[in-house]
C-alpha cells in the first residue's frame, strides 16, 4: 500500500498538534519538509505577496518570473538537498522612525533567501507556536496588534493602572546566536536543519536577527518566549476567580505589564520588574533606563504602546475611564509625509495627487480607527482638505483655498479624496470594572 504524500498544511496542522501535546519531545526529520518544491513554492508565494526590494544581488521578481519561478525554486532545492547553499549578505536600509532624525535599519535578504527562510519558517512556526503564550501578539498567525491594543485597554478598565513600560536597547541586535540555537535545539532533533539556521544567523553578524528576515519574527519571539512564560506565571498567581491583578501585552520588542492599582498590591511591582530584570540578564538583553518607565494612569501619568498613547480621563458621568489615541509623534509623522507629497507634486493634476495620498490616508486611518481618535481625525481630514484646495488654488495662479469656489462636498464626491474616518468600537475594549476591594 502506497502512503498518500501529506499537504504542507496538513504537515503543519500535525506539527502544531504534536508540539502541543508534547512539550519535550525534539522534532526529526524535518529537513526533507524544508527542501520540498511544495514548500518552496509556498515560500516563493509569501514573499512574492510583500512584493518587496530586491537584495544585494539586485534580483528582482520581475527578472525571476522572466526566467522561470520553476528553474528558479529547482536551483535553490537542488543547493539545499547537497546542503551547498550559502545565503548573501543582506542589504542594509535606513529608514525614518515617526518623521523624525532617527533611523531604523532594515535588513533585506536576496529573494532566494527570503525563500529559504520562508520554507524554514513554515516548517519550524508550527512547532514554537504552540509554545507561545497568549500574552505575545507580534507577527503571530491570527493574531494582530490590534488584539493587542485592547488588551491593554481592558486590563486598564479592570483596574490595572501602574504600568510598567518597557524599552529594550537595541532588541534584535542584540540576540545572541548560541542561547537562541540552544532556544531551538530543545524542539528541533535536526542537524540538517540547525545547520541551515545557524548558516542563516551568520549571514547576518556575530549576533541579531535582521529586521526585514522572513524567519525573524519567530526567532525574536522564541528568544523571549521565557520572559512571556515568567509573566503568564505572575497572572496566574495572583489571580483572585475572575480577575488577575497583572496582565501584560507583548508585540515583538514592544512591551507593557499593568499591575493592579490597589496599595496591596504595591509589592508586586518590584516584585515583576525584579523577576523581568533578571530574565533579560539571562538572555543578554538591555532594558533602555532612558526611554522605560513606571507610570500610574491615577496620578495623570501616561503611556504608549504599539502608536497609540493611553491615560485616563474623566468623563461626563464624572468618572474616569480609559482612552487611548494616535501618539502626537504618529500624527506628525503623517503630516511630514503628505507634505512632501504635496510639494514634490506641486505641478501636478490634484487627480495624481489624491491617487498617491488615498492609500496613505486609508492605511493610517484603518489602523487608529479602533482608538479614541475622533479629534485627530477631524485635525488630520480639515488638515488635507485645506491642502487639496490650495493646490487647486495654486493650479489656477490665485490664492486663498477656495472656499466659495468648491463645496466640501465636491472635494470628497467629485475628486474622490479620502473621507471615511468613522471609528470602529470593538467588544474586547467593554469590559466590567473591579468592584473596590476585589
């Protein structure tokens, strides 16, 4: 009897069954998974849906899919099964951080080694995802950062308003190649495939995992995988029935823990950045001392997380309540970019240029829109609208912005600009108040 050759996702569905039943047991075998032309392809397809820049080798999809997607994935097999593949160095990028002076460095791979690393990650995610913990939301399968943001939200509803707020120096720099291979030798009984890895890490430096690496994610996630377990520990035992008086929510190196605000429970905030201190220093990871902080909401403190920027605020019930909104530096950020849009196309139609600024306007919008962010948004739309009409103004050699010469109506139904800036409530952010003395 021949045995039907199993799917990727049916292989990945067992992982994820097996890693979860099991806890101990070390995967083998799963090298032949990684090489697989079916795995491949798939890989091909993650990275060819991002549509990203090419690598140093300067290879783009466009070149690759002229030549042959299928020739393309064979060469790359064919170097994994006799184990000669070498990935290239990766292409360094700066990139603005919130519009301002500081950069972000990306890393980008070639796009044969966003392959192989999107055919590892496939095989390897299942089996670390079922080791995750619930309080970790970054780059996760069904998981979003909005979930993350009301979570925040509704643990500062149950009464959890001291915060620790927690940066970490230089994160992903600093991950150390030899404590994350042990990470993942503890699931992975695999010499082929922890060859492959740690060929991988090296590509990149000594240490780190490149912001921009397919495989990235899972790596950075595994590596504080102890952290999130010693904090899920904390929640679980200071739980009282319904209620846990610490909660915390993780997206990649971003991080807030909130401890109940009762003075009994004064205790547990040197007690869980005692016990967080001492897991970084296992790990090797810096917490940044200037940009970390301890805030209590009660005392009109406030705190960011994932660009919103949370306080408390007393509402026309005469009581306070949580609210969260886009960062002041988030708003900026997006008026420097529209700016240079509008200045780099001074000349141009208002159609181009409306076309170029739409999908910016609805992108930022659709991720605030969860918040409490009806004034920024009424800032951001009077904001745009008067630059549409300047530049309609300008086209036509006059100043002014043209008020009685265009209805507003005109500028959204007949130009098309950007005008759906509703906001989006959602069950996760209504959550009942501790009673006093829970």
């Amino acid at each position: 009897m021949i045995k039907t050759p199993i799917s990727l996702q049916d292989l990945r569905r067992s992982l994820y069954i097996k890693a979860k039943a099991k806890p101990t047991w070390r995967f083998w075998g799963l090298y032949v998974h990684v090489c697989k032309m079916e795995t491949l392809h798939e890989a091909y397809q993650m990275a060819r849906s991002n549509n990203g820049a090419p690598g140093i080798d300067g290879v783009t999809f466009d070149a690759i899919e002229e030549s042959g997607v299928e020739s393309f994935l064979k060469q790359i097999r064919d170097e994994l099964v006799h184990e000669a593949y070498q990935p290239m160095r990766v292409r360094k990028k700066e990139i603005p951080k919130d519009g301002g002076t500081k950069v972000r460095v990306l890393s980008i791979p070639a796009i044969r080694d966003r392959v192989v690393q999107g055919a590892l990650k496939l095989i390897l995610e299942p089996i670390f995802e079922a080791e995750f913990q619930s309080g970790s939301y970054g780059y996760r399968p069904k998981r979003t950062a909005h979930e993350a943001v009301l979570q925040v939200d509704k643990a500062i509803m149950e009464g959890k308003k001291r915060i620790i707020d927690v940066d970490l120096r230089a994160y992903f720099d600093s991950v150390q190649h030899y404590l994350l291979l042990e990470k993942v030798a503890r699931r992975v009984q695999d010499a082929k495939v922890m060859r492959l890895l740690n060929r991988i890490l090296k590509s990149t430096g000594k240490k780190g995992v490149p912001q921009g690496g397919v495989i990235s994610p899972v790596l950075s996630n595994l590596y504080l995988n102890e952290v999130d377990r010693m904090l899920e520990k904390a929640r679980a035992t200071t739980r009282r029935g319904k209620y846990s008086h610490v909660q915390y929510a993780r997206f990649a190196d971003d991080m807030v823990i909130l401890i109940d605000s009762h003075p009994r429970n004064d205790w547990l905030m040197e007690a869980v950045e005692k016990r967080l201190r001492e897991e970084l220093a296992k790990l090797r990871v810096e917490i940044n001392e200037e940009k970390s902080r301890i805030v209590n909401l009660a005392k009109e403190g406030s705190f960011a997380f994932l660009g919103f920027e949370y306080r408390l605020v007393l509402g026309r019930n005469r009581k306070w309540r949580a609210q969260f909104a886009p960062k002041l530096k988030k708003r900026t950020a997006l008026f420097a970019k529209l700016r240079e849009i509008f200045q780099k196309h001074i000349s141009q139609p208002v159609g181009k240029v409306i076309e170029m600024i739409n999908p910016i306007l609805r992108g930022w919008v659709n991720y605030f829109r969860i918040g409490h962010s009806g004034r920024c948004f009424a800032k951001i739309r009077d904001w745009v609208e008067k630059k549409i009409r300047r530049h309609l103004m300008r086209a036509r050699l006059r100043k002014g912005q043209g008020w009685k010469r265009w209805s507003s109506e005109w500028i959204y139904r007949a130009l098309g600009l950007y005008n759906d800036y509703r906001l989006r409530r959602s069950p996760l952010a209504k959550a009942v108040p501790v009673p006093d003395g829970v």
